[in-house]
C-alpha cells in the first residue's frame, strides 16, 4: 500500500476549547466530512519522500473513502464491514475485514465510533505554527503508528501527523472541509473493477 492516511480527518472545535476537547466535539457533532488533503511523507532526516493529493470523505462509523488524484490513482474505501485498497497503476485490489484497520488507527480517530478514548490516550500538545495541538498514542502495541498529532485552528482540524515505527512521518494538510454533508451511499461500496488481482478475498 503506498499511502495510508487512516485514513482519516476532520475535528469541530469552540473558539476558546482546548484540542482534546475539540475532539470530543467532533466525536460528538461531526457525523460525516470531505475535504480535499495534501500529504507527504518524511523520512527520519525531515527528507519528503512520497507526495500526495486527493479528496477525502467519511460518514461515521465505519465508513469512508479517500481518492488518491496525484501522482497516481489509489483508492481506499472502508464500507462498514471490510477495507478495500484499490492501485490502479498496479491493476490490484486488496481487501481485509475492516476491523483490523480501526481500533487503534488513524482510520478510527476520523470515521470509528464514539469510545476513541478506549483506543488512545490523549493529552494537550501545546501551540506551534499558530494550531492547538493534540496528541494521541495508541493503547494497542499492534498498529502501524506509534504517535498521531492533530492541529487545530479556527472551527477545525488543519493538520494531522503521524509518525510510525521506522521514524517516518506522515504530514496531511486538508482544506476545504464540510461538516455533516449529505453523502451519496455509493460513496462506500466498492466493486473491483475487471480483469484486477484481489488479494485477501
């Protein structure tokens, strides 16, 4: 897989409210999103290795979708039940029961349920670059990321960032960002195309 978001995303705030409580309102308040999201990839030395550009939307729980438009196509789909990872430059699909990619991944701070504090252990991050920050560590050892950092400004999330096991850091930038819009059910569900390799199915 060559991006993961966790997908992820997007957190409501109050003007003078704290990060973690701007979670907990997203949590609360937010039933589904899309924005549009830049992400890079840097290695241990702050070196970018991958880029990346697309749309992102997700209806709670369980379900979202992020549209990979540049430098290639790639699109992650989670439809409630399983993940389906789509490469269309490698004409392969790869698919797994959803459950493995929420818990305690990024993927369940943005579309899971409401029990995110079950999963991760929060605590105030300070300010930088004029964002709120928020960081949240995994309770579980088995997950790809070690540490996620949230940035807030104004009435949401403005960064996330997310740092694995090896060092690297994953840094996504969204904008454009709707609160609670009506999204089309299809949105989730996800045929391979023909003539694709599945992989886990």
């Amino acid at each position: 897989m060559r991006f993961w978001i966790a997908g992820l995303l997007f957190l409501a705030s109050t003007a003078h409210a704290g990060a973690i409580d701007s979670l907990r309102a997203f949590v609360r308040e937010t039933q589904s999103a899309r924005a549009q999201f830049s992400q890079v990839v840097l290695d241990r030395a702050g070196q970018p290795r991958q880029q990346a550009a697309g749309v992102m939307v997700f209806a709670r729980p369980g379900r979202f979708r992020w549209t990979y438009d540049k430098p290639y196509e790639q699109v992650i789909v989670g439809d409630g039940a399983k993940l389906w990872v789509y490469d269309k430059d490698l004409e392969q699909v790869t698919v797994k029961p959803l459950g493995e990619a929420l818990g305690s991944s990024p993927a369940a701070l943005l579309a899971g349920d409401n029990e995110i504090e079950k999963f991760f252990t929060l605590r105030e991050a300070g300010s930088r670059d004029g964002l709120a920050w928020l960081e949240a560590v995994p309770k579980s050892r088995d997950t790809a990321f070690e540490q996620i950092r949230m940035g807030f400004a104004g009435n949401g999330l403005r960064v996330m960032e997310l740092k694995d096991s090896f060092g690297n850091r994953t840094v996504i930038r969204f904008e454009h960002l709707e609160r609670n819009p009506r999204l089309d059910p299809q949105l989730f569900r996800f045929t391979p195309p023909k003539g694709v390799d599945v992989i886990g199915e």
